[in-house]
C-alpha cells in the first residue's frame, strides 16, 4: 500500500496479494510475529472484503502443495495447543502497512500465546538441555506474555463468520458464462485507508487474471506497480498485456471449493486499470 495509489474519497488502493502476503509482522516494539500467511475473505451485503491477517502453519500449510503442505498442517496440530482453527488478526488490529505489517500492542500480545511450536520447544527440547536456560517458563521472561497473549487471543484474534483463505481465490479458474476459460486470478485489488495510517477491511473492486502465473507472483501482472529492473519489467508487462481485470460487480459466482470465478460479462481489458 505504500506504493498503491490514491482511490476515490481519500481510499488508496492496494495489490493486496504482492503487497501483503509473505510480509513480516511486527508489534510496535518492533516484535517479530511471524507472517502473513494468507487473509481472510468474507463476503458481505454483496461486496468481498479483507477482513483479516491469517498467521501461522494452519493457514501457510493450506498454501502449500501436496504432501508438504498437508505435512505442515500434521506437525502444527501435533505441537499446538490452541483450538484447531486459523489464527486471525483482524485488520482493525494494524496500524501499518509498509515493508512490514504493524499491529497493535493487543494483537502483538495475543500473537506471543499463540507460537506453540516454540513452547514446546522450550519445555521439551531446551529444558533438557544439561545448563540451558529458558527451559522453565517462571525463569523465562517471555513466558509472562505469551500466557498473556493466550488469555487475549479469544478477545483480539477473532475471526469473523463464513470468512475465506485468500488463497482459495487466487489461483482459482476464471471462465465466463459458457465456461470458456480466461485464465486463473493472480490478484485482488482493493481499495482501504492509506497504508501509513490505521488499517480497516480493505474491499476488494477487481480481480487480476493471468495465463502466465510466474510473471504475476513476481507483481509484474496486471498491477501497476513498479517491480525490478525497468526492462525486466517491461519484458514481463508486454507477455500481461492482455490479462482480464475483473470489477468484481461482474462476478456472477465464486465456487470456492471447486476453485472456480464465473464472470457473467466479457472481461474488462487494461483501461480498467
């Protein structure tokens, strides 16, 4: 969002795939929280909104292909001690959005209580250590918070009802009515508050369509930021030319288990950019 631009009534618009998936979370006193791992969807009163940072294996092993991800989702069960559900932070919860995500001091906290692997670590790796310290939570400085943050995560990090991963839309096969295939979605573009400010549900307005994933995941699809050298740049936007952009309002289903956009009109083409 810090290199989206300027949408209608003061709202900046913002790639949310390139500009908020994979980037580090941090608390504002500069805590490491991990990263966003996807986001939450929820469709309300006809639009599709971000509601909400996904955090942690749960969401990141749904990302990951095959047996890999279904691997990362097996340990994190086996280490966590929460209940087996993703962990969400709402994006009234960030303050920021630049190179990195801030969020709230309370969002910070309720993320600490949620590192299980990192607990478990500590009491059954660390502690068995002959001389290592950190082991026992009463001598270990930051077992106060994340207990704390255990105690506030049914508080801070709620989900919201009927949301979505992020990730079950991108990626996901656009055809028209008669089931013509127009490619699969690489982005959603939103438009929310200005990224140096604090954050709301960001409303998705278009979908970004591609043939060619490779150029997309690497931001040089159908979004108008500047990514990389100038002419690897151009290279990539010359193969996007013809990628559909997508108003959402021309969006006649989203079958999400299927993976599946049926767009009731033709494509807009590149002025809707």
């Amino acid at each position: 969002m810090d290199a989206g631009r300027a949408g209608t009534g003061g709202e900046h618009r913002c790639d949310v795939a390139l500009r908020l998936l994979d980037h580090q979370i941090v608390g504002p006193r500069g805590q490491l929280l991990g990263n966003v791992d996807d986001l939450e969807l929820v469709e309300a009163d006809g639009a599709l909104m971000v509601t909400g940072l996904l955090v942690g294996p749960a969401a990141l092993g749904e990302r990951l292909p095959g047996r890999l991800g279904e691997w990362v989702q097996a340990v994190w069960r086996r280490l966590h001690r929460g209940p087996d559900e993703h962990v969400v932070v709402p994006m009234e919860q960030v303050t920021r959005v630049g190179s990195a995500v801030t969020v709230t001091e309370d969002a910070a906290q309720a993320l600490l209580g949620t590192f299980g692997l990192e607990l478990w670590l500590r009491r059954h790796v660390v502690s068995r250590i002959p001389g290592a310290k950190g082991g026992d939570d009463a001598e270990d400085p930051e077992a106060g918070e994340q207990a704390s943050g255990e105690r506030q995560r049914e508080e801070v990090l709620v989900a919201r009802p009927g949301g979505h991963p992020a990730s079950g839309l991108l990626g996901a096969r656009l055809v028209d009515g008669q089931g013509r295939d127009l490619g699969r979605v690489s982005e959603l573009r939103c438009v929310g508050p200005p990224a140096h400010g604090p954050q709301a549900p960001l409303r998705v307005t278009h979908l970004h369509g591609t043939p060619h994933s490779a150029g997309a995941r690497l931001g040089y699809g159908a979004t108008d930021a500047v990514q990389g050298p100038a002419l690897l740049a151009a290279l990539w936007r010359l193969r996007h030319r013809d990628d559909p952009v997508i108003p959402v309002e021309d969006i006649s289903a989203v079958d999400w288990q299927a993976g599946t956009v049926v767009v009731a009109d033709g494509p807009s083409g590149p002025a809707a950019r």
